[in-house]
C-alpha cells in the first residue's frame, strides 16, 4: 500500500471512530478496540493521536465546521463531519503538512465510500487555510473552552477561582505516570534504570513509589512491568492505597475493584497483614482485576456482585477498611478520556449522586467498629464528592471524618472542602481525585 493510501486509511479509520462517539454515544475506548485492528500496529499511535485530539477540541472544531459548510451535512455523512473535523485538527494541532492533510483527508472520503463529497472536503480544507479561519474567536464559550455547556457551568459554580484551569487542564495531554511496587523495588532506583535505558522521568517525593515519564512508553518497553515490578497508575490515585491503609491490618474490602490498580496497590503495601477481598459487579472488568493481581504476583478474593447489595455477597464477618473508589462523572480525568465531555449529561450527576450515597449506606454495615472508610471520585464535582459525604456524617451517628492527612507532603496541591481533600486536574501533572476518610466509632 502507498504512503498516501495508508495515510487515507488511518483517517478513514480515525473518522469511523470519532463518528461512533460522536453519533452513536459509544465509548472511545470501545470504538478503539474495534479500529485498532484495522490498521497496522506501528499506525495505531497515529490513529490514537488523530481521535483523540479531535475529540479534545470538538465545539471548536464544530464551530469552524459550521463556519465553512452553508448547509450541515446529512445525517447518513455525519462520518464525514467527523472527517473534516480530524482535518481541521491536523492543520491547526499537529506538524503534518498542509498539502498532505488536505489529500490524504480527501482521499479518506473516497475511503469511506463518499466519492461525491471528495470535492466539497477538498475545497473546505484547502478555504480554511486560505481564509485563516482558526485565527477567529469562538463565538461561545463552548467553543473557547471545548466543554459542553453544562459542565462548564457546573465546574464554574463549585470552582471560581480555578474553573480556567480546570478546564485547560482537562483539554491537554495527560503524562504518564509509573508505581514502582514497593515491596521489589524503590522508586529511586527504578527511575535510576529509566534514565540508564533512555527514558527521561522524574520521582514525585510527595508520593512515595511514584515515577512520572516525560514521555509516554509502551508497557513493554517498561523495564520488568510484565514481572510485577512496576505499573501504569495516575499520581493521585496511588494516594488510596497508602491513606486506607495507615495503621490498618486485617479483612480489606475494595468495592468497585475493577480494573484492579488499587487492589494490586494494596497488596503490594499490605503484603500478609491483610487479607483483600475484590468486589466487581461486571464479570468482564472482573476478569480485568484477576489479570492485573496475576501480573504482581498476589492474591485476592474476587467476588462478582453488587457493592450495594452486601447482603447477597458478603459472609457477615466485619471489615477493618474498605476502599470505595465510586463510579462518578469522572470529571477530573477528561484529559485521558476527552469522550466524557460528549457522553457524560448533566442528567447523570444527580443519579450518579444516588448511587452513591447508596453504596455509602450499603457499606457501612459491612465496616467494623473502630474501621476505615476511604470514599475516593475521580470527579470534580461537589454534587458527587462532598454534597455526597457531608449529608451521609450527619445521618450516621457513629460516623465521623478523619481530616489527617496521611502525607502531609501532598498537603499544598490538596483543597481542602467541606468536608474530604480535592485534588484538581493538572496539579502537579496529576489526575482529578477526591478523597474523604470516614471512621465508625469503636
């Protein structure tokens, strides 16, 4: 195959997937899995590169869209929509030349079995170089902010101060971050083995096994990942692990479990002084937890149910933490999944709010007196986080928060709430988490 027909068929395929977020509400990982094998595997970055970027600038992308087309396309082209959209991106976000975007996009329609369109595709591209477009100010916030608006305001209402921040950080490329497992190695002397093989990273003090890559890998490339030694897990999240786990031995509980990055992180901490039990309610994303527990080299009880049901899983012996990392908006990781800010609706907050608060009730009966709760989201919005805790302290009598923090090194990149700690997108290149610590009275 050509160069500019291999080129085609990367964007064809770019704009088959972008169109099943876009169109069809499928997830981008989900419409990945399904284009990856289209393509050859030294293309898939390219490919990877193309959806994702141009699901990160959708509404400015859309807006210059509207801009050049008269008359929106047809809804059976709406691939082609998507198309034009992943050219835009390349002429204003990417070092690829123009004349190769232009033909190889045009080309792509052909691909995509709109011959007719090839024409229209071409002139719009090669009209948005000549005329400059991307030089004018958007129009809607939408647009200057690449968010729908809905979330825009919500982020704006429960950050004022930081909603500018919050929102460019969720637009950018997010790092990749390494856990050095603990009970193999430091983080000093793995990121010690980075550098002697190339790869540039610094270690995060205030995170102890913590790594960051100024450059992402691939996991095979990882030195000893496919051993245990190392995993692929955001800065802020390896905060759960260490925070339940302060002072706490015994029966542990990981609801919501999968994939299974904190189950493995608090294996490698807990070693023999706990005893994990997994909880995951898709049998798929269960499947998930016992590879990546098999990978580390540790063990756990793996349960397929419901967190909120406990009574149809749980074998009446009390729990001395619990770990609830709840399904929320996910707010605070846009910049890893950019298919969130089409998907997600602002609908799904006050229901997501419901469960949660549900799983909170649910697993408090299965906490031991004198035990640990650690609520985690990784949402930034206070309608999950502390409008979730703060009324569940004051309908639980033996309920109480433990505001310690358990490293007080993290203490200047964490806001403090009404109750629990925010840490917000892009600090110190991390993740959006939010995590308060509950205690039951002994």
């Amino acid at each position: 195959m050509s160069g500019s027909r291999k080129g085609a068929r990367i964007r064809a395929t770019a704009a088959e997937t972008v169109d099943a977020v876009v169109s069809a509400g499928r997830s981008l990982d989900a419409a990945l899995a399904d284009s990856e094998g289209k393509v050859a595997a030294d293309d898939r970055a390219l490919l990877r590169l193309l959806c994702y970027g141009t699901l990160r600038h959708h509404w400015r992308l859309q807006s210059w869209i509207d801009r050049l087309i008269n008359r929106p396309l047809q809804e059976r082209d709406s691939v082609i929509n998507a198309l034009l959209a992943i050219g835009l991106y390349q002429l204003t976000e990417t070092r690829i030349p123009d004349h190769a975007v232009v033909s190889q996009t045009v080309e792509a329609s052909r691909l995509l079995r709109r011959p007719k369109l090839a024409g229209l595709m071409n002139a719009l591209l090669r009209r948005f170089v000549r005329e400059d477009t991307a030089s004018i100010e958007p129009e809607s916030a939408e647009a200057a902010h690449n968010h729908p608006q809905w979330l825009i305001d919500a982020i704006t209402a429960d950050w004022p101060e930081h909603a500018g921040d919050i929102l460019s950080a969720n637009n950018a490329r997010a790092p990749m971050w390494l856990r050095v497992n603990s009970s193999r190695e430091t983080a000093a002397s793995y990121a010690a083995r980075l550098e002697a093989e190339g790869m540039a990273n610094e270690c995060f003090e205030a995170i102890p096994g913590a790594v960051r890559l100024q450059e992402p890998v691939s996991v095979d490339d990882l030195p000893g990942f496919h051993k245990g030694v190392v995993s692929v897990q955001d800065g802020a999240a390896q905060l759960a692990a260490p925070w339940l786990l302060a002072d706490m031995r015994g029966r542990v509980l990981d609801a919501c479990a999968a994939p299974g990055g904190k189950s493995g992180h608090l294996l490698e901490l807990g070693g023999a002084d706990i005893a994990l039990t997994c909880v995951e309610k898709d049998q798929g994303r269960s499947r998930a937890i016992a590879e990546n527990l098999e990978r580390l080299g540790v063990s756990a009880t793996l349960v397929c149910g419901d967190a909120s049901t406990p009574e149809a899983w749980w074998d009446g012996e009390p729990f001395s933490a619990i770990l609830l990392d709840a399904a929320c908006s996910a707010s605070g990781v846009i910049r890893r999944h950019p298919d969130i800010k089409l998907l997600r609706r602002e609908t799904d907050i006050e229901r997501l709010a419901g469960e949660q608060r549900a799983l909170l009730d649910s697993l408090w009966r299965v906490l031991a007196p004198g035990g640990r709760l650690l609520y985690v989201t990784c949402s930034v919005l206070a309608a999950e986080n502390d409008h979730v805790v703060a009324p569940f302290l004051e309908a639980t009598p033996d309920a109480q928060e433990n505001d310690v923090l358990q490293n007080n090194n993290i203490r200047d990149v964490m806001h403090r709430r009404a109750c629990g700690f925010q840490l917000l997108p892009g600090t110190a290149g991390m993740d959006g988490f939010y995590y308060a610590c509950l205690e039951r009275a002994a």
